[in-house]
C-alpha cells in the first residue's frame, strides 16, 4: 500500500484580504471569459459517453454546476446533478445520498463514474472513491481543500461550524488526508493562487503516479466558469479507462497557465 502524502502544509495561512473581497468581481470576469472563448472550447477533448458525476460546493445547489454540467454534455458525456439539494455539508441525507447516488449511476450505465467536486464537493468525491473504488474512474476537485491542516485556511469555516449541529457525528468523520495513502483512483486537484475562499496550500498533495496539481488562474466561485479549468477537466475526462498521463496544456495555451506550485 501506497505511503502517505509527506507534503507539509504551512499551518495558520489564509487567503489574502484583496483575493477574498474581490471574489464576486472576479466571478463575473470568468463567466465573462467563458462568453468570450466558447469558440476555443468547442475545440476540447471529446468524451466517450462514460457516466460523470458533479458535486457542488458548500452553500451551493446543482444550480451552480448547470454552466459546467453543460459544457460536459456537450462533449459526449453521461452528466448528472448530485440531486441533493443544497450542499449544506455532511449531513445524514447527503453523506448516505452520495453513497447511493455513485452505485445507482454506475450500475445504470455499466461503468465507473467520474466525479468532479467543486470545494467542498471535491472533499466528498475523494471520499466516494475510498469508499468505492471499483465504481470510480476518477476524481477532480476544483478548489476543494481536502488537505486543510487548520480552519484557517479556508474563510467558509464559519458558514460550516454553523451549519455543524445538522451534519453527521464527529466520529463518523474520515481521517485527516495526511494521515491516510492517496485515494485508490486517478486524481486531478486544481487550484488557483488567486483562491479567495481556501488556501491553495490546501488544495495540493504531493503529486505522484495518477495524481496531480494543476494551477490555474481563477477566483474560488468562478471555478465551474472559468475556461482554462473546463479545459483541464475536459482533458482528464477524455482519457481512456485504464489509462493516465499528467495534464499538459495545448501549445497555444500554455501561457494561460501559471508555473505550477
């Protein structure tokens, strides 16, 4: 079995004031991009019908996933919703739901799903390949701080402690990431610098075989507009099962990229 990550995190560091306060605004200036480049979009990597599943990110309803749910049918895939209301954390109906939800899916289709998580989604889709690694293809978190090494790092822990009386027992909490191997499936963290919701630090794991971190420049609630994140996921998804090989961007967006971290 696969040692734990030794990535170590900087306890204590939060996302900037200036990146936090400018998130509505950088928001829209990622829709705005996505309006702007749809005609470089339509030439991303086609799927091959295999079944995907999107989780939406704390506070957050399949509402905020339509943009990118589309985006992904587009492409050839098999797109469902998580269907379970608003993401209001681990609660009994979304943690038992998630489980039905990945055996329900993958039995209809007769295929392992891929999940993409946004935040706090993408914590809850490592999770479903733990716990389900056969009916799991793979796994992309967008922002997700799933390595969080002190509530500090992300500026929604508020909003969750309130909402702490209605989720699951603390000890039917998994263990701390870095305490346990890496997920059993291929996994793709992207995460952004200018992050201003979570830390990037808590975003990242040491990369290795079948998982990896890819940097982006995008505000935390544009992610799931954000054109040069739609393209990363459309590239992971259109890898053939069984197969893997570390994201590379396309020679004319290679500048769109920031140096990885």
């Amino acid at each position: 079995m696969p040692a734990a990550s030794p990535l170590r995190l900087v306890r204590g560091s939060a996302p900037g004031l200036f990146w936090y306060l400018t998130e509505p605004t950088r928001c829209a200036l990622d829709v705005s991009e996505f309006v702007a480049t749809r005609a470089m979009l339509r030439g991303a990597p086609s799927g091959d019908g295999h079944p995907v599943l999107v989780f939406p990110g704390l506070g957050a309803a399949d509402s905020s996933t339509v943009m990118l749910r589309r985006f992904l049918s587009g492409l050839g895939y098999q797109v469902n919703p998580w269907g379970l209301g608003r993401n209001i954390g681990p609660t009994r109906k979304a943690v038992d739901g998630m489980h039905a939800l990945v055996k329900k899916v993958s039995d209809a289709c007769g295929a392992p799903v891929s999940i993409v998580g946004w935040s706090l989604g993408g914590i809850f889709a490592r999770e479903m390949a733990r716990d389900h690694p056969h009916r799991v293809r793979q796994v992309i978190t967008l922002g997700s701080p799933y390595n969080m090494s002190d509530p500090v790092q992300s500026r929604a822990m508020p909003a969750f402690s309130l909402l702490a009386r209605l989720h699951i027992p603390k000890d039917e909490f998994p263990p701390p990431e870095s305490t346990r191997p890496p997920i059993p499936v291929p996994a793709t963290s992207i995460y952004s610098k200018t992050d201003g919701i979570v830390s990037w630090e808590s975003c990242v794991e040491e990369p290795g075989p079948r998982r990896e971190n890819v940097q982006v420049s995008s505000s935390h609630l544009g992610y799931g507009f954000n054109s040069t994140v739609l393209w990363v996921v459309a590239d992971r998804l259109a890898q053939a099962e069984g197969t893997w090989a570390p994201f590379a961007a396309p020679p004319g967006m290679a500048r769109m990229y920031p140096r990885a971290a």
